[in-house]
C-alpha cells in the first residue's frame, strides 16, 4: 500500500513566560502563553525516522526565554513577529511559523490612592491575544480578546423568532444578556500601533455592547462588529464567538411569590453559540 504524509507539522505549546522589567521609578510585568508551530519538509523525520532536519521542541522553547530576554516585549505582535522571523531561519526545513500569544493581565495595587511599584493583582477585563504567522513573505498578524465577560440587566429581548410544534420558549422583550466574547480582527496594514488599537478596538466592542436595544444576539454581534470599523481605521474585518449565557426567570409562584424580572437562575449548558464576521466592503 502507498501512503502520502500530508500537513506535517510540530511545535511546543503552553510555554509560560513572565518578565518583569525593573526600573528605578517601578517594575513592569508582562504574563504570556506562547504557542509555536512549525510545517515545512519533515518528511523524513514522520517516514524514516530521520531527525536531522528538526529544531527540538525543547529548543524553542528556550528560544521563547532567550529572545524576551534580549528583546523588550512592548506589544505581543511585535514579539511574535520577531519569533516567527527567528524560527523560519532556524530550521532548514521550515517553510512557514506559527506563534500564538496569550498575555493574561495584571493590574498594579492602589495603596493610599497611589500606584504601588512593584505589587499586583490579577487585572480583568479579557485576556489580549495574538497570532503571528510567515513563510518569509508579508506575515499574517491577528489580534484578539478572550474571555471577556459582559452582562447587561435589560435592553435585550427575543420576539417573533420562528416557532414550530417543538417550540417551548416564550417570547420576551426584557432580558438580561450575558455573553464571554471572544473576538479575532486582522489589521490593514504593518504600520499599527498595536497596543493602542487593541486597547481602542477593546473599548469599543463594550461601548457597542451596552448602547442599543438588542433584539438578539446575532443583532448585537453586527453591531460591535460596524462600530469597530468605524472607530478603528486599521481594522480590516473582525469575528465574534457569542456564547448566550442564559439567566432564566425563576418560578417562585409555587411559593405564593411574584418574580418581576428580578430572580434568575444562570446556567451553564446547554446555550446558545453565536459566531460571525464584519469585514469592510470591497464594493
């Protein structure tokens, strides 16, 4: 029988890095997840068990510490693009890099209404992402925003949705709507600054988020989308991941009790998963 090895790669994944930048006036922290994957010619590593031609997975991840070490990290695509830039010369079979960065956020401690130097708590608000990729031509660079968690009490309902004999739901026009956004977006052009745009596109998805009547999530998803076009010139298209994380109305008649919109009982599984893109139009 003959075989064909198709999309053949290796990486290391789950490399953890904290660097702490000491100056004078106060340190800086900065907590990454870093993921690296490599493809190119590996085949005869898979068919013949020939490794000469792999870089060890150990190896990058000593090359994740090295070059925080020798480079600062001022925003996490720019680091990532500097590991790509190192990986695809590293290997003489490497024919495309993959990094993939996690910073998980830290916030400084107000003691007596003042910054504290060198003390923190774990900041919240949604982890900032990136993936870097390139095969030594124009790299793909995307950003992103995890685990972001917002909840708004009313300016959401679900009406007029399509009902048949297994419909159970009812109808309403106040709810609350609770989602964890994840968000990806890729940028126009090299020239960004990364660190104010995703910080820009990140203020706006909350603003979009809390500013309309939402008469469904796939409405609200449309609508974070169109203002982060408007408000940030660099982003070329975004997409959204929507869980609904639904809040049911508690039945308290059993106990001779009015609830009037005020006890919910939130659950976990199943729900409601609502994906989808905004890009600008080409027309």
């Amino acid at each position: 029988m003959s075989t064909v090895l198709r999309d053949a790669g290796y990486g290391k994944s789950e490399v953890r890095l904290v660097k702490v930048s000491r100056r004078p006036e106060g340190h800086d922290l900065r907590d990454l997840t870093v993921d690296v994957g490599l493809e190119g010619d590996f085949d005869a590593a898979y068919t013949k068990g020939e490794n000469a031609g792999l870089l060890a997975t150990d190896t990058m991840r000593n090359t994740v510490y090295a070059l925080a070490k020798e480079h600062p990290i001022d925003d996490i695509e720019t680091f990532g693009l500097r590991l790509v830039e190192h990986f695809l010369s590293a290997g003489p079979g490497v024919a495309r890099a993959r990094v993939h960065i996690a910073e998980h956020p830290w916030a400084r401690l107000e003691i007596g209404g003042r910054p504290h130097e060198h003390a923190f708590q774990r900041g919240s608000g949604g982890s900032r992402v990136a993936t870097v990729a390139g095969d030594g031509g124009e790299p793909d660079i995307e950003a992103g925003i995890d685990d972001l968690l917002v909840l708004k009490t009313t300016g959401s309902g679900w009406e007029g949705f399509l009902r048949d004999r297994y419909t159970s739901l009812p109808e309403t026009s106040d709810r609350i709507l609770a989602t964890i956004i994840t968000a990806r977006w890729s940028y126009r052009g090299r020239d960004v600054a990364y660190g104010a745009s995703w910080l820009r596109v990140r203020e706006t998805i909350l603003e979009a988020f809390s500013d309309h009547y939402s008469p469904s999530v796939q409405f609200t998803l449309h609508h974070m989308g169109r203002a982060v076009l408007d408000a940030v010139a660099d982003v070329e298209r975004i997409s959204f991941s929507l869980p609904n994380k639904h809040h049911l109305l508690y039945d308290l008649e059993r106990f001779e009790l009015e609830n009037e919109n005020e006890i919910f009982q939130p659950t976990d599984e199943p729900y409601g998963l609502i994906e989808g893109t905004v890009e600008r139009s080409t027309g």
